[in-house]
C-alpha cells in the first residue's frame, strides 16, 4: 500500500483528464472512443508509433529531471527551455568547429559542451538567489528570452550556410553523430530519429537517483529544500546548495542537444523545441519529483505528442489540440492536490 500511495494522485489525475476531455470530444462532436482508440493505438503501434514516442520521451526526460531536482532544493525552473537551447547550441558549435576530430573525441566534447552550457545558463539564476535573494522564477524566464534570442543571432549572422533559408547551423561534422536505435534493434527502421540519448536519459535518472539518495551533496540539497533555517542550523551553506542544485538542473536540460543535434537533425535549428522545458514543469510534477516518476510521466507524454499527430489528421473535428487540453487539466488536477506544496521563495538567500 505504501508504494502505490504516491501513484494514487498521478492516476487520478491522468483519469480525470481523459474523463474531462471525452467530455469536451462530445461537445464538439466527434466519438472520444475512436478518438482515444487513435491517439492511445498511434503511439503505441510498432515500430513507429513506439519509437517516436520514446524519441518525444527523450528530452522530456531530461528536462523533466532538470525541473525535479530544483524542485528538490525549493527552486522552481521555468528556464529549463533556455538552458537547452544553449545546450543544443554549443553541442552543434563543437561539432561545427572541431568538426574533423574523431568520432571518440568529438562526441563525448560535444555532450560535455552541452551540459557545460546548460549548467552556466541554471548557475546564472542559482547564484543571484542565494547571493542577493532574487527570485528564480523571474530569472530564468527572462534568461530564456536572453538564450533564445542569443542563440537566434549567432545561427543568423555567423553559422549559417550561406544562401540557406532555414535559419539552422552549418551541419556538424559526421564524427559527431551519435548511433541511432535503428541500426542494432531488428525492425526499428533508422528513419525514425531515436538514438542512444534514450538511453543517456534512462542513466541521467538513476544518477540523479543516486546523486540525491546516496550522496552528501543530494542530502544537502533535499534538507535545504524541505527547511532551509534548519538545514543552515544544521551546517550546511544553504547558498552554494542553491547554485549547485540550479548548475545541475541546467546541466540535465542541456542534454537535449545531445538527441537534438547529434542524433537527430546534425545541426542546431532555431526554434527546434515545441516547449520541451515549459512541459517539463508538467512532467517533474505528475512524477512527484522521483526520477522513476519522471521517467514514466515523460513517456505518457511522449505518447500523446506522438498521438496527437494523427488526431489531427484522422479526426473530423478534434485537433491535436487535444493533447494540451489533456496536459493542462493533469496539470490542474496534480497542483490541486499536494504535489505542488514545496517552498517555492519562501527564503531571501543562504550562505555562500
């Protein structure tokens, strides 16, 4: 019983959602039987239905562990989408600029470009909390437009093909890419994008298992986040907790770019996430914080991206639309319940 109590609000939540949205399927006036036998079938059909939703999985789980381990020391990430487009692009600038090193140096530079750059962009907001006190969530908006918008002239103006009207990068080198899925798992066709940054995600989520259960850093950021007086009683520099935890929560979005750039399209696009690091807040708190939960809650949306693709375009009247309504009203339902009780600004700053 102790080990289903935590999945009894997630399960409701989901429940609901699909209760309220065959409600809203009825009135505008298509069958949400047929509707969901199309959304659930599509996803979950073989070899394309799984492997694009394990690729739409992907970033979600690493974005959707950025936002959870925040979560964890008190901190709400809403610059997840910022930190992963520096990531994506520093992954592509090191393909681009070191592009004739071999496969074994250049991707493994790349990866580490790519976490590098998406920690420095959560290290920004994590400092100006527990120096001067100010608030993350407004930091890391604003630093999402910076990294967008930063990204976006360096594509335009020094990376780009010349004459291509694609705003995207020169493409990186081939040393670069990383192994898609479908060249060693027999019928899973190598058209399909999905590449070993799935797997890179499932161990990102036992290493941050292990990282907040089994070390002293984790236990330090887990006590800084369920009661930062005490936890600074107690010894512990709540400040540099802080910086840490919003570094690695940047560092875990960053690696986007790895199934982004280095499995999938070979070059950072402007404007290549759909919202990957605003649905991420969604996915850490339908999974209650636990990198399982996570995991679980990234492929359930995964599935309805993948699904609402061919709602879209084998429904009369239902779009994919649909699939934001469902993610909205689990959101709703989750932060009705005690999912969403953590201290969110509740201290000015910690010692450093």
């Amino acid at each position: 019983m102790k080990i289903l109590r935590p999945l009894a609000m997630p399960l409701a939540a989901i429940a609901a959602a699909f209760i309220l949205g065959a409600v809203v399927v009825l009135m505008i006036g298509d069958d949400p039987i047929e509707t969901y036998a199309l959304l659930i079938g599509s996803a979950l059909s073989w070899p394309d239905g799984i492997g694009y939703t394990l690729f739409y999985a992907t970033p979600l789980i690493f974005t959707g562990l950025a936002v959870a381990l925040a979560l964890h020391a008190g901190l709400l990430n809403i610059g997840a989408e910022g930190q992963l487009y520096m990531g994506a692009f520093a992954a592509a600038w090191v393909g681009i600029t070191f592009a004739g090193w071999p496969g074994w140096a250049l991707i493994p530079a790349a990866m580490i470009a790519s976490m590098f750059a998406g920690g420095l962009w959560g290290a920004i907001p994590g400092y100006l909390k527990a120096r001067f006190g100010a608030h993350e969530v407004i930091n890391t908006i604003m630093l999402n437009f910076i990294a967008v918008a930063l990204t976006n002239y360096f594509v335009q103006y020094h990376y780009r093909e010349p004459g291509d009207a694609i705003m995207q990068t020169r493409e990186i080198g081939e040393g670069a890419h990383i192994t898609r899925l479908g060249e060693f798992i027999p019928g899973l066709p190598t058209r399909i994008p999905l590449s070993i940054a799935f797997f890179l995600a499932l161990l990102a989520c036992a290493a941050v298992w292990v990282f907040l259960r089994k070390t002293r850093w984790g236990y330090e950021i887990r006590a800084t986040g369920a009661n930062p007086a005490a936890a600074e009683y107690g010894g512990i520099r709540t400040g540099r907790q802080i910086i840490l935890a919003m570094t690695l929560s940047g560092a875990l979005a960053g690696m986007v770019g790895i199934g982004e750039v280095l499995g999938y399209r070979y070059r950072f696009y402007d404007g290549f996430s759909p919202g990957y690091g605003f649905t991420a807040i969604a996915v850490a708190l339908l999974g209650r914080r636990h990198p399982v939960g996570v995991l679980l809650a990234a492929l359930l949306f995964g599935a309805l991206i993948r699904g609402g693709l061919f709602v879209d375009i084998f429904t009369e009247k239902v779009s994919k639309d649909l699939v934001l309504v469902l993610q909205a009203i689990i959101i709703l339902f989750v932060a009705c319940g005690s999912a969403f009780r953590f201290p969110f600004g509740k201290r000015a700053r910690g010692k450093i």
